[in-house]
C-alpha cells in the first residue's frame, strides 16, 4: 500500500466525499465534519461514466470563517467492470481546499482546488469558481467555471455551469436540490459536450450532530454527444458534524 493509500484508508476510518467545500455561510467556529456516501456508479460533474461499480466515498474536513479543507478516498464494492478508468479509479484519493463568502446579503462567491490523484496513470487538478444571486429565500441561481489541468497525460480543459440551488428546511429535514446545463471543453480526453445534471440531494436529521442523506442525480449530454447515454446514479450516507 503506497502513501496516498495509506492516507486515504485512513481518513475512511476515521469518518467510518461533488461536506461540500462551497458551502456558502460562513463559520465563526471551526466545524469538522467526517461522512461516508454510498453511490450507484461513478459518473462525473459532467456525465462521463468512469465505472459502473458501486462504491463508497468516505471523506473527513474541517472549516472555519469560510475556509475548508478536505480529504476523500474511494473505495469499490463491486468487482471490476472492464472500463478504460477501472484501475486508477479504484486507487483514487481527493483533496479539496475551498473559500466561501457572502459578499452581499444575497450574491455569494466559492472557490474551490481539487486535486484527484488516480495514483498510476492520472492526477488532475480542477480550479472552480461560482457566483450565486439569491432570488428568492432558498433558491440561488449560479454560474460556475471549472478549469482541469492534466498532470499526466491528456491536455487540459475546461468545464462551464449555470443553474440553480435549492435549499429549503421542512422541519427536521434539510431539501437540497441543485438544475444545471453545461458545456465540456473536452476535459479527461473526453468529446466537447453539453448537457444537463438534476440533483435531489434530502438529508434528515438523526441526531444533533447526525444526520442521513440520500442522493438522486440524473445526468443528460445532448447534442454533439450522440455516443453518450443520459445516466442514472443514486446514493444514500450518514454526516457527522462536531
């Protein structure tokens, strides 16, 4: 087991990973938050399928005053399917360093650094950046840029958002949503696309420092893309946040 193994086997025991870095209210207290997600098969911001292995995504972070860190590590659950990504996916770590800031009561700003270590053939590093309004209380439209730099083989890219985010409360229940189309400027040596992603994200409330979500993400490309299917992947984890 090499280093970055060795890491990511570890942040999973300890949290026994798209808390999410742009988390847009600032935090007068660090807060640590450690979670472990369960997905159907790993499709990515923009719909390319990277395998159809179930999996799970244990991540451990911490945040203060807007900032955070975070670190993530995958592990399949099903044996290999025969995809081009198969071996660098079962190997792959992250690591997230992000900022968000309200810069008035209702437009927000989050920048985020990702890096993806594949560990044998892939690392890349996604630079984004996303600015919301929010129109109505729990509904903030958003434009987001996502820049991909290859650090192995392929060339770099980019990825271009726009849509919107829901966030409403009933009760004990927190209902995320999130409607975006999109254009790919060929990133991870995929075609040039555009498309759409619709996720249904609910979380409920266990325990003050415990909660249960679920996961629901359909993702479409469209247009040039006639070689690609729309796909399907659904998820169900446990937050703790302290």
């Amino acid at each position: 087991m090499n280093k970055s193994q060795s890491i990511g086997f570890g942040l999973v025991a300890i949290a026994a990973i798209f808390g999410s870095s742009s988390a847009l209210a600032a935090e007068n207290s660090p807060k640590v938050e450690v979670s472990t997600q369960a997905y159907s098969q790993y499709v990515n911001a923009v719909g390319a399928r990277f395998s159809e292995d179930s999996y799970i995504l244990g991540s451990a972070g911490v945040s203060y005053r807007g900032f955070s860190l975070k670190a993530a590590k995958l592990l399949p659950l099903a044996g290999g399917d025969g995809l081009a990504y198969k071996d660098d996916f079962r190997n792959e770590a992250d690591y997230t360093a992000g900022y968000a800031k309200n810069l008035t009561e209702k437009v927000s700003l989050a920048v985020d650094v990702v890096h993806r270590d594949f560990i044998r053939k892939l690392a890349a590093t996604e630079w984004s950046a996303e600015i919301g309004y929010e129109v109505v209380p729990g509904v903030t439209p958003f434009v987001r840029g996502t820049y991909v730099v290859l650090n192995k083989n392929g060339k770099d890219a980019a990825w271009y958002f726009a849509g919107a985010h829901v966030k409403q409360v009933a009760g004990k229940v927190n209902l995320n949503g999130t409607a975006e189309v999109f254009y790919d400027a060929g990133a991870y040596g995929m075609k040039s696309t555009y498309g759409y992603s619709l996720a249904f994200e609910p979380a409920v409330k266990l325990a003050e420092n415990l909660a249960v979500n679920a996961s629901f993400r359909l993702v479409g490309p469209f247009g040039e893309a006639v070689d690609r299917e729309t796909e399907v992947v659904y998820g169900v984890g446990l937050t703790g946040t302290f």
